[in-house]
C-alpha cells in the first residue's frame, strides 16, 4: 500500500518550509534515500527520546536512532551533541523512530558544561530570537550581549524584550538608554507588560504564518508569562520571583515547540545560567560592530586594546565616543571565543585523525583478510 502524501497544510502551520513538497536538494535526497519516510518536527527533546509534531497541537512520541543513543563524541564514527536533533528540527521518521535529521536552516548554539568540548543547539529553525530580561534585578546590558552573541552567529534575527515595565519602580527611559548602542544598530528593543494584550501587538511582526521564534531569558524574566499572553490562555506554567535578586524558578523545565493563533510557532525555554560560546561567533553579532569598526583603525594588527601605543578602542573610551563596560564585555568575550574556537580545532582535528587512521585500518584488514 502507497503510503499516504504528507499533510502539507497542517505541517505549514508548524512552520514547514515550503507549501507543498520540500524543494531543498538535500531535503529532497535524504527523503529519497527514506522510502515512505513522513516529515515531522521536534516538538519537544527528553533524555530517552522525542515528541513529534506533524500538525498544530498534536504530538507522539518516536526513538532516537541507534547512533543517537550513544554517548556524544568527536570521534570518527561518534555523533556529537549537536548533531542530533534538537527542538525545531525537522526530521524523517516511520511512525516509532527518526531516521533522518533534516538539514538546518538557523540554529542557536552554545558550549555545553563539561570537560570535554561539546556543542548544545538551544534551537533550531528559527527565524526570530526574542532576548527577554526584565525591568527589575534581571536587567543586565552585558547578559543582554551575551545572549545576541549566540543569537547572531546562529544565524537569528534577536529582538530584545524587556518585560515588567509596568512594575514599580521599573526605568524604562533608563533601560532604553542603557541598550542605546544596540539600538543604533537596529537591534530591536521593546519594553512591554509580558501580561498585557498589547504585548501581543508589539511581537505580531515577528510572528507571521509560518515564521518560529524562541524565547530565551533567565528564569523568572517572564518567558512563560509572555508565552501565555501570546497562546490566549494560561497554559503555561508560572511563579513568583525571588525579591533580593528578581530569579525565578525553573517553572519552565524543557524545551517545547508551540503552535500560535497567529500561526507562527513559539518555541519556549528553560532559564540558562551558562552562555558559553562555541567559538564559532563573530563579535559583530553580539552587538559590537560599531566596537569591530573602531578597532580596525589601531595602529597594529594584533592590538589587544589594553595599553598598546595608537590603539584607537582606547582613545574612542577617552574621548567619551565607547562605553568602557561595553569594551570590556567584548574584550572578556573575544577571549572565550578565541578560547572555545582552539577546543573546537582541536576536537574537529582529533576527529580527522581518527578517521584517517580508521581509513587505514580498514584498508589493512581488507588485504589481509579481503572480502568475499
């Protein structure tokens, strides 16, 4: 029996590509290599498995690949972390199992915690990242940066959102003044009451049919308050901050793909304490290009920008033209992304090694023992 043709409608409203049949190559050759394979995306990513989604509000669950269940490694034959399936991904599956990843459009990564070198996609397949910090102890300008970093070099548009503007005391003059930089780079960023229905309004240009974005944040900035706001009802769950710090608990405890009225999907997530980099961002993404310009005109090449003779960073910092907190966020940043970029060589060169020395085994074995 003819398997049935994927329900292209439904899979639109979860943000498939496409109206119809995939018209990416790879898409199109990895369904070829996948007989009677149906399309679906992660709707939500546990430790012993996935739920699909192949239609708004639906979901089942389906196994990871063999492969999969196998400790991540940079070897020759391993499969790292992210390299398998995240929430936002579309894969292939027949119904209990995936069988295949589907090519990313967009993915917003970080360095996982642990010794060894590993990367963990936060998101995949997201067209806008929306930065939510509250207008209260949350609010912090250089974990705003940190948080456009990864953002940017995923390859995601970020709008900033500062939520509980309507709390007491909250400075929403000077909080605006505070990200002036990043606003004069067209960051967008928006101050709203995440429990008003004009909230709804203010992201309505990025939520269009068809469009995914995330919210990341700390805990407690009011992700899954805003998440209800935009969904129309309380579905997600909520709780109080604490006062001497504004950090909420984790009341969002997994990653999950949603459906919105509008027609977009939310993608919501737990608070992150870690935003390590993965050393594959550019400095420009976090809202520093303005910073990148003035450094390309110190006299040398390889200034450090602390005390070097000519360098421009530093005059622009006397001159009153650079925020010196600012220089200093991209400058410990710079040095992480240096850090993280030579773990990420030397991993991706261990793998290489391996391969080449697998390739050789392989070839010593078939002459010594050639196969029928």
């Amino acid at each position: 029996m003819t398997p049935a043709a994927p329900d292209y409608p439904s899979l639109r409203r979860i943000g498939w590509p496409w109206a119809g049949e995939a018209e990416d190559a790879d898409w199109q050759a990895l369904a070829a290599s996948h007989p009677g394979a149906r399309p679906a995306r992660v709707s939500e990513q546990h430790r012993t498995g996935y739920v699909l989604a192949d239609a708004p509000d639906t979901g089942f669950r389906a196994e990871s690949p063999p492969e999969w269940q196998r400790r991540p490694v940079f070897t020759a034959d391993g499969i790292p972390l992210h390299e398998r399936a995240a929430v936002g991904d579309w894969v292939l599956h027949d119904g209990r199992r995936i069988l295949a990843l589907l090519p990313r459009r967009s993915a917003i990564k970080r360095a996982a915690a642990g010794e060894h070198y590993q990367q963990q996609v936060i998101a995949a397949n997201v067209d806008t990242a929306f930065v939510v910090c509250g207008l209260d102890a949350d609010f912090n300008p250089r974990r705003i940066e940190r948080y456009l970093l990864l953002v940017g070099g995923g390859g995601v548009q970020p709008v900033v959102v500062l939520t509980k503007a309507d709390r007491e005391g909250a400075d929403v003059e000077s909080a605006l003044a505070a990200l002036a930089d990043l606003r004069a780079q067209a960051v967008p960023v928006l101050a709203l009451n995440a429990k008003d229905g004009d909230a709804v309004a203010a992201l309505a240009p990025w939520l269009a049919p068809g469009c995914t974005a995330v919210l990341v944040g700390s805990s407690g900035a009011g992700k899954s308050t805003l998440t209800n706001s935009l969904l129309g009802e309380e579905r997600m769950r909520t709780s109080a901050v604490r006062e001497h710090d504004s950090r909420g608990r984790h009341t969002t405890t997994h990653r999950a793909l949603i459906a919105l009225p509008s027609g977009a999907c939310l993608i919501d997530t737990p608070g992150m304490r870690e935003l390590k980099p993965t050393g594959e961002e550019e400095l420009a993404d976090g809202g520093f290009a303005d910073i990148e310009a003035v450094a390309a005109q110190c006299r040398f090449s390889d200034c450090a920008h602390r005390s070097e003779p000519g360098c421009a960073i530093r005059t622009a910092i006397e001159a009153g033209a650079l925020d010196p907190a600012r220089v200093a966020n991209y400058l410990k940043l710079r040095d992480e992304i240096a850090g993280a970029a030579d773990r990420l060589a030397t991993r991706l060169a261990q793998k290489s090694d391996a391969r080449v020395q697998n390739k050789a085994l392989r070839k010593r074995l078939d002459e010594k023992y050639p196969r029928r």
